[in-house]
C-alpha cells in the first residue's frame, strides 16, 4: 500500500502503535522521489543523445580524414606518374646536370 501511494506521488509516513503511543517507522516523500526518478531518466536520454552526436561526430571526422588521406595519396601518385613521364635531364659528361637559371655572376 505505501508503495502504491509513494508511486502516486503522495507524501507518506508509516507509523507504528505502541499501546496509546505512536512511533513514526518512515517518512517517505512519494513526489521528491518521482521527481528523481524523472531528473535520472531524463539524464541518461540526454547521456545516450550526447553520445550518438558524439559518434556521429567522430564517424564524421573519420570518414573527412580518410578521404583527405585517399586524395593526398592518389595526389602523389600523380606526382610520381608526372615525374616519371618527364624525359631525362641532359647532363654534361661531367655528371653534372645543366642548370635551368643563371644568374648574373655565374655568367
């Protein structure tokens, strides 16, 4: 009975007859605890929100880096590939390679 009154909201206080006297048990505030039980609740939804945008968030962040990743490596393989189509360098018998740009004092 007392926890069909405390679900219902209700302040209770549970007492026990000794002879004329009575002795209060238990005082139980049926409201305080269903604001509890609410307040609890309402923090683990917004706890398992936070952590789907968290993880979301990370997912995101995952896939943008990944995708950065894929583009830097297919970037250098161009590189490479451009590198790689370009004719050789003449050089002098010297194994020097010519230089492309003189500048007034080497003249």
């Amino acid at each position: 009975m007392v926890r069909t009154f405390t679900a219902d909201g209700a302040y209770v206080i549970v007492e026990e007859q000794h002879g004329p006297t009575w002795r209060t048990v238990q005082e139980i505030n049926g409201a305080e605890q269903l604001r509890n039980a609410a307040r609890a609740e309402q923090e683990q939804a917004e706890a398992a929100a936070r952590e789907a945008r968290h993880r979301a968030d990370y997912d995101r962040q995952v896939r943008v880096h990944q995708a950065a990743t894929e583009a830097e490596a297919a970037a250098d393989r161009d590189r490479l590939a451009a590198l790689m189509r370009r004719p050789p360098i003449a050089r002098r018998s010297t194994g020097h390679a010519t230089a492309r740009h003189i500048t007034g004092s080497q003249r």
